[in-house]
C-alpha cells in the first residue's frame, strides 16, 4: 500500500504538523505567507492554550493569559469602535452644511471642510495653515480668543453676525461659532469654529425692515389723507350750500345771482376734480386705466391746455412757446390733456404772487419733450424725491392755503410711464419750478391701440 498523502490545508495534515486547529486558521500554499489568527479564532486559540496549560499544572498562568487575552480583545474592540466613530465624525464634518474649521490660538487654521472652502472660494489646501486675517478682521477675532479665560468652563461659546471677506474680496455676511477646547491643566488647545452664511437672511430681514417702514409711511400718508380729503370736502360743501341759502333767501340782482353762481359752480369742479383724482388713482394702481392710443399733434393739446388754464387766473400770463412742425406723437388725448392740465394748475397754484407760466414743446430724439414753467417759489432739494410720490403735497407757507388732494403728480407720473415716457422736475428755492415730460413719437404707419395700466 502506498504511502498516504494529505491534501495542503487540511486537518489531518495541521495536526500531523503540529498547527493547533483554529476555524479561520489554514495551512498556507506554498509561496503565500501563514495566516495570523484574530477575531474568533484568537477565542479558539486563547481557550485551547489556556486549556494545555491547566492540564500541566499551571493553573494561575492561565487564569492570566486568559485575563491579558480578554483585555487585549477589548481594547481592540474599544479602538475598532473608535475608528469607526472618528470615521463617521470626519464624515459628518466634510458633509456639514455649515463651514468648520479648527483654529490654533496663533488664528491659524489647522482643519477645514470643504462648505468652508467653498464658502470662501478658496480651496482647501490654501486654507489650511494660512490665518483668518484674510477672511476675518484680526482685531475682531483677536478680541474674541482673548475673551475665553483660561479658567472658564469648556462650554463657553462666543456667537455672533459679522462680515467676511472671499478670496475675491467681496463681502457676505456668516453667523460665527467660535468654542473653545481645552487641555485637562483648563489651557485652550485650539478653537473649534463653525461659520453659516447668513447673507441671504439678513438681506431678508432688511428687505422685510424696509418694507414695514414704507408700509407705516403709507398708513400715516392715507391718514392725513383721509383727513385732508374731509377737510377739503366740508369746504367745498359749505361753500355751495352757503351760496345757494344766500340765493334761496335773499333778494338778489341778476350781477350777483351769477357771481354767487360762479362761486357754487368753482366749488363744484372742485369737488369733481378731488373725487375724479380719487377714482383715476385708484384705477390706475388696480391696472384698470386702458388709454386709447392715437397719434396726436402735440402743439394743439398744448395750445388747448394753456387756453384753459389762462381762463382760471388773473395774476399770471399762461403762455404757450410751440416748435413748429413737430411729427405726431403717439398717445391719448384725454389723459395727456390731463397730463397737462395737472402740470399747469400746480404752476398757477404755487406761483402766488403771479406771473409767467409758460409751456413749451421741443422734439427731443424720438419723443416730443413738453415743459411747463413758472416763476414761482420753488420746490427745496429735500422734497423733490417725493414729489411724485402718492398723498404727497408741498405745503408752502408763504402761498396760502393750497387745495388738492395730493395725488396729482402721482397720477401725472402714472400716465406719462403708460405712454413710454418720463417725467422729471428741476426747481430750487426761490427761482421757480420746471417739470419735463416726453412722449414717444408715433410710427411711420398711423394705426390705432390700446394700452392697459
């Protein structure tokens, strides 16, 4: 019989060879190097030995190999475990949402993650070593390190909104965290900083500031409103119903029935006018205003608006200087009328002490430019910027008592910008007033549209 061969890496053969049998352990194919035993198999070969040797006799080594053993699979369980926390806690840090950077007390970055880096714009590799003067002011920061005594608890924290710079140079705005860490003598190992741009919430926050001021500013606009509207309605009331009792239970001539009559009528336009004022805003602002858009000779609504305005006044010279032969314009005639109409009546209104209003029209590029002036006292730098503004009226104190209801530049404003044009106002204390406005030329071909507000 010949002689019996054993398979490489079999049982048979680890027990001829001498090789204590452990589950994961085999005998290596030529070449390759033995494999060293762990996990399970460092149990088998812990048991085993310990085993051996309590049949030799040598009971209390090993009661301490098996002890050394099993402290010695704890602590690499222990190291596996931490191993695999530092893993998921490096993770964590290079997916946060928020920059996180460790900073040595000298204001050196030593770690950063990647949201840093972007945030930043800069990479990482720039980061790291260099300090945060380029992105934090030094005195700031300096200030904050100095803040955390040696001697406070690790739990301080030191948070705040400030402004960074990119690597660009420009400006956001982060909420900083700056903790401290320490050493167990209490003395600050490093700084552990987290940093969360903050720029689109707090331009939010003054969006939303800005919008309560102009929503307040509005509230008390209407309210005086409200109450010049009802002041100026009660006038115009009393005065027609004075007129009209004095008609009623006087014997009149003919000569002062008709003046008392031309005060009841002035007081009724008045009227009219504040309501239509009224009305036309607020259409105008709920985009119901449609204008009926023609072309139009420019000279004649201007002539037709001085005529009309020249009949309301005494004391002032309304005056039309026209550029002859000016192309059509494009636009409404109504409203343009009213256009001007505003324009003309706040020149007589704030010129008290009479003289020249005059309107002009000139082309200017593809618009024809109208200006209406006067001589009067003028408009202060400070108010001209809401001069156009809604419930807005300059009181001058040395032009009396002026009627209206505020909303007349606005609606001015409102309908030259819904023909394609502008308006704009140059005046100064003490020289006058010059308001300018255009309106597009019509197209070669003349057609008939309509334009919604």
């Amino acid at each position: 019989m010949g002689e019996r061969r054993f398979q490489r890496g079999s049982r048979v053969e680890r027990r001829r060879c001498g090789w204590i049998p452990c589950r994961y352990d085999t005998i290596p194919d030529r070449g390759r190097r033995r494999g060293v035993p762990s996990g399970p198999a460092l149990m088998e070969i812990d048991i085993l030995v310990a085993a051996a040797l309590c049949a030799a006799g040598m009971l209390g080594f090993a009661m301490a190999l098996v002890r050394t053993m099993r402290q010695l699979r704890e602590t690499r369980r222990a190291e596996a475990r931490l191993r695999d926390r530092e893993r998921m806690l490096n993770d964590v840090i290079d997916h946060a949402p928020q920059g996180v950077a460790s900073i040595a007390p000298d204001r050196r970055i030593t770690n950063a993650n990647p949201r840093l880096a972007s945030m930043l714009s800069a990479p990482t590799a720039t980061l790291i070593g260099a300090t945060t003067d380029s992105f934090l002011p030094v005195e700031y920061v300096s200030r904050i390190f100095k803040s955390f005594e040696p001697a406070a608890s690790a739990s301080d924290t030191y948070e705040a909104d400030c402004q960074a710079r990119r690597a660009d140079g420009s400006a956001f705005w982060i909420h900083l965290s700056i903790t401290p860490i320490r050493q167990a003598g209490g003395t600050i190992d490093y700084f552990l900083a987290t940093f969360e741009d903050v720029t689109a919430k707090r331009e939010a926050e003054e969006t939303a500031v800005a919008n309560l001021a102009q929503l307040e500013k509005l509230n008390r606009l209407k309210s005086e409103f409200v109450s010049m509207v009802s002041h100026e309605f009660r006038t115009a009331l009393v005065g027609i119903q004075g007129f009209s009792e004095l008609i009623r239970d006087q014997d009149m001539e003919v000569r002062e029935v008709k003046s008392v009559a031309g005060e009841i009528n002035s007081d009724a336009q008045r009227l009219n006018r504040m309501i239509t004022e009224m009305l036309d805003f607020d259409r105008l602002e709920a985009g119901k205003i449609h204008l009926d858009l023609k072309p139009l000779d420019m000279n004649e609504l201007v002539q037709d608006a001085v005529e009309r305005a020249a009949v309301t006044t005494d004391k002032h010279a309304v005056v039309a200087e026209l550029q002859p032969g000016l192309p059509d314009v494009i636009g409404d005639s109504d409203r343009l009328l009213q256009v001007l109409a505003n324009l003309l009546s706040n020149a007589i209104k704030y010129s008290p002490d009479g003289g020249e209003v005059c309107a002009r029209t000139r082309l200017s590029g593809g618009s024809v430019e109208v200006v209406v002036s006067d001589h009067g006292r003028g408009i202060p730098p400070e108010f001209i910027n809401r001069l156009f503004g809604r419930y807005e009226r300059y009181e001058d104190k040395h032009a009396g008592k002026i009627i209206g209801t505020g909303l007349g530049l606005a609606i001015t404003r409102q309908i030259v910008e819904m023909h394609g044009g502008r308006i704009t106002v140059d005046s100064a204390l003490g020289r006058g007033s010059e308001f300018r406005f255009t309106v597009p030329l019509a197209p070669a071909v003349g057609s008939v549209t309509t334009r919604s507000a």
